[in-house]
C-alpha cells in the first residue's frame, strides 16, 4: 500500500510539482523496493518537458539519472540490512 501511494505521488509530482521533489521521491521509491516505475518516470519527465542538457551532451537527464538510482540501489539492496533478499 505505501508503495502504491509513493508510486502515485511520484507520478503526480512530475506533472506538478518541481523536479527536485521528483528526484527525492524517486531516491524514496528505487530504495523501497524494485521501483520499474521510477524508469517510466524519467522517461516521462524528458518527454513531457525535454530536460535533454548540454553539458551531457543533449541525452535525456532525467532518464539516465533515474536509471543511475535503479541500478545503484539494484547493486546496493542486498548489500544492505534493511534491503529485500
């Protein structure tokens, strides 16, 4: 249930609230559990607003940060005390 809420908030914070509150929630959500839909949102912020930068060579920002949290938090669960086996 608090995966779905978090889901849903994050989802609803990248249409209307600014993008360092969806970086956040996304930290929160990639730590939660395996988050796919953290992916779909990075994709979803470039799309919506193309934050593609030049000093990353014009690639989508949002989605390659956003895969950085997946696969950093994929690498780091097991890892950790807390994390799903």
């Amino acid at each position: 249930m608090q995966r779905l809420f978090l889901a849903a908030l994050f989802f609803f914070s990248i249409l209307f609230f600014p993008w360092w509150f969806s970086v956040f929630l996304a930290v929160l959500l990639v730590f939660f559990d395996t988050a796919y839909e953290v992916l779909l949102g990075g994709i979803l912020i470039d799309g919506f607003y193309g934050a593609s930068l030049p000093i990353f060579f014009h690639l989508p920002a949002f989605t390659i940060l956003f895969a950085a949290f997946f696969f950093i938090a994929e690498f780091l669960r097991p890892r950790l005390r807390y994390g799903k086996q």
